[in-house]
C-alpha cells in the first residue's frame, strides 16, 4: 500500500511540475498539442511492441492525433509543400544517426558459396541474414558463420520480415508460412495466386492475390493463421498493399488505366471492413505502399509522399525533374532514393518528414543500395562503399566479382551477393 502511495504522488508531483513549467515559460498551448500526439504515439509505440490487444474505441482514440507544432529542424530542406488546406501532422520523428569516422584501417571479408546465390531472397533479421530459396530458410551472423538452415516448399518465394517474424509467400501460387526462428508459426493458403504479401511486427499478413472475376483480392491472416480481412477489386487493377502494426489499417494502392494511368491510395478498417480513407494520385503509378511507423509512405514512379491514416498528405518529394530509379526505405523512417538528374547519378536519402538529408553524387550509377540503422551501402562498380547519411567518410572495399546485390548489417558490416556466393565485409 505505501509502494502504491509513492507512486501515485510522483505521478501527481510529475504533472504538478509539467503544469508549472508550461506557465512559468510561457509558451503556446501548441507545446500541449506536441505532447498529447508524442504520447499517443508512444503508446501506439509500446502497444505494437508488447502485441497489446486494444477495444476499436481506444485505437480510434489514439489515432486521432492533434496537428502539432513543427520541430525545429536545422540546416534540412524542407520538403516540396503541399496545399494549405491540408492539415500538417509532423511524421515519426527523426531518429539521429552518428557519422562514420575517418578510419585508415583495412577490411577483410569471409566468402559464402553459395549456388545461384542471386536468385535467393535475403534480408535482416534480428541480428542475422536470412537467406531464402524455393527449398530453403538459410541464416548467418555478420561474420559470415551458419547458424541453422530449414527446408521449406515454396515456388517464387516472396520474404518480408518485421519485428520477431518473418513469413514467406509463394509469388503466383497460394501458400502463405509465417515463422518464428527456425519455428513454422503457421502454413494457410490464399483465396488466388499471390502477387504481393507484406508482413506487420504484430504477426499480421496482407496479401494481394490474382481472383476469378475480379481486378484482384486483399486479404489479412493474423498470427493464429486466421483470416480477418477480405476485399475484392472489381473495377481497378491492386498494386500493393500494407498493414500498420498499431491500429491494423489495411493501405492499398489501386490503378486505373482507362484514361491514362491514374492511381489512388485506400485505408481500410480491418475490424469493419470499410474504406476510411482515400487520397487520388492522378497521373501517377503508385507501386509501393508502406507504413513507417503510423504514417504511410507513398512511393511512385514520379513523386514520394507521406499520408496520415485519415488520407490527407502530411508532406511530398516530387520527381518529376529527375528520374527516380530505385528506393530502400527502414523502419525508422529514413529512405534512400536512387536518381538520375540530366546524366548525373545522385544517391538522395530523405527524412522521416520527407526533407533531404543529404543528397550524394555518384561517379557512376550505382547497381545496388541499401539503408540501415545510420548507414548506407551501394556500389560502384565492384567497390563496395559503407558511409554515413552525411556521405562526407566513406569505407570501401573492393570485391572480386561482379556484385549484384549489398545489405547494410551494421555500422561496420555488411553482405554483398555475387552470381554465385556471398561475401560478409568487415570494415
């Protein structure tokens, strides 16, 4: 009982000192407003990490997030405006990273052989690579060790990962796994041929599927492998889709091509079934949805843009003057574009906000890119180059093949993927 007395009167001497400090400075009840939305995405935050089961009434509430003051951002340009009449709401915020340190020192890498290692699917998991073909889950460590393997049945696998989960789907067949390390959580399968599925920390999985009579089908299995969401495209053509991992909403990009190429971008309920939200990209070919956090990023082919739940465009990066090539975006928000501008390479990597963080020129057009954790990886030619946002110090290591691939592991290591095997660098 006194344990609990304490505590409720720090709490009380917690919000007495809040009061007073808000007073005493004097500043605009646009600080409250910046509060009440951090903590709300703070709980978001702790409810997706701790697979906290929330009412619909306590989401809706949580969601509805107050348009906050804008932080202040040093020497970051802003990204392009959007029309007034749409209401701002900052993005998740922007995660600072360190800078890589002038370092003289030599790299060494460990060689992998691997057979047609091009054609597997790869990506970061905890603190290890998977590696993924029809018959096979591969795992290794940064320095290039096996750590278990497990046989899988998957024609064309399609591989996302997020929080402690991973799932493989069989692209243009029906069969969807979902696993826990080397544990098979579930096997289901789809109504049709599957062309996308994405993963959410929650476990949760949303699938795009090819269906008789229809333009396409979305559906979501949670992670008991029960479906919880299902609609159905009779009149335009699904691109993608994504699921949030807080409120379980449901992003898909729709395209219409009767009149040239016309897209638009659908929130759905998952819990209800309706469409909340709907934001039209006219002239535009969305081919990427992808929740950062609760925003949701917006990739086409000539413009990228970040979009509340309640579908109203928060900020956006047009690409219409330059070409956009390729892109890799990580959880914390940051995305790393590939463009051309008039026969110039240019490796641009954006904020959370959509701002430049920095914009890199590159002597030749890299092959490959990759973002994680503060640093980039990509190539050119057969050099492999690690360096911080910033792009000023850079660690090269030079390979001996033709790379077809590169993933950032850490600071200082990372994969690259030849025809024929694997290299983990240490810088």
């Amino acid at each position: 009982m006194k344990k609990k007395g304490r505590v409720i009167l720090a709490i009380l001497m917690l919000f007495a000192v809040c009061v007073f400090a808000v007073f005493a400075s004097g500043i605009k009840i646009g600080f409250i407003e910046n509060y009440t939305y951090n903590f709300k995405m703070n709980i978001l935050g702790l409810v997706r990490h701790f697979n906290i089961e929330l009412s619909e009434q306590t989401i809706e509430f949580l969601q509805d997030l107050p348009s906050p003051e804008p932080a202040q951002v040093t020497n970051e340009p802003l990204p392009t405006p959007v029309e007034s009449n749409i209401e701002t709401v900052e993005d998740i915020p922007d995660v600072e990273f360190e800078d890589i340190a002038p370092d003289e020192s030599k790299s060494h890498n460990t060689p992998v052989a691997i057979e047609s290692a091009y054609t597997y699917k790869y990506s970061q998991y905890r603190d290890y690579i998977l590696c993924v073909n029809e018959t096979s889950v591969l795992a290794y460590n940064r320095s290039g060790k096996s750590l278990w393997a497990i046989g899988i049945h998957m024609s064309d696998p399609i591989l996302s990962v997020s929080g402690n989960y991973y799932m493989i789907a069989e692209r243009g067949g029906r069969k969807i796994a979902l696993f826990d390390g080397k544990k098979q959580v579930f096997q289901t399968e789809a109504d049709g041929e599957i062309k996308t599925a994405e993963l959410s920390e929650n476990g949760d999985i949303v699938v795009v599927s090819d269906k008789e009579y229809y333009k396409g089908a979305v559906i979501v299995i949670n992670r008991k492998g029960d479906k919880v969401f299902s609609w159905n495209s009779g009149h335009d053509s699904i691109i993608d889709a994504d699921i949030a991992s807080g409120s379980r909403r449901v992003a898909v990009s729709f395209l219409n091509t009767e009149i040239g190429a016309n897209s638009r971008v659908e929130i759905f309920n998952i819990s209800n079934g309706k469409s909340e939200a709907k934001t039209s990209f006219d002239g535009s070919i969305v081919y990427d949805v992808d929740f950062l956090g609760e925003v949701l990023n917006v990739f086409a082919d000539d413009k990228v843009c970040g979009v509340s739940q309640r579908g109203k465009i928060l900020w956006e990066k047009i690409y219409t003057e330059r070409e956009l090539l390729h892109h890799r975006a990580e959880d914390s928000g940051y995305k790393l574009m590939l463009v051309e501008n008039n026969n110039v390479s240019e490796i641009e990597i954006l904020t959370g906000r959509g701002g430049q963080k920095s914009l890199i020129t590159a002597e030749k057009m890299p092959d490959c890119i990759d973002i994680r954790s503060g640093r980039i990886a990509y190539n050119i030619g057969r050099d492999l180059i690690l360096s911080g946002f910033s792009g000023r110090h850079k660690k090269i290591h030079t390979c001996p093949r033709e790379i077809r691939d590169v993933y950032v592991m850490d600071n200082d290591h990372a994969m690259v993927v030849y025809s024929s095997g694997l290299d983990f660098i240490d810088f």
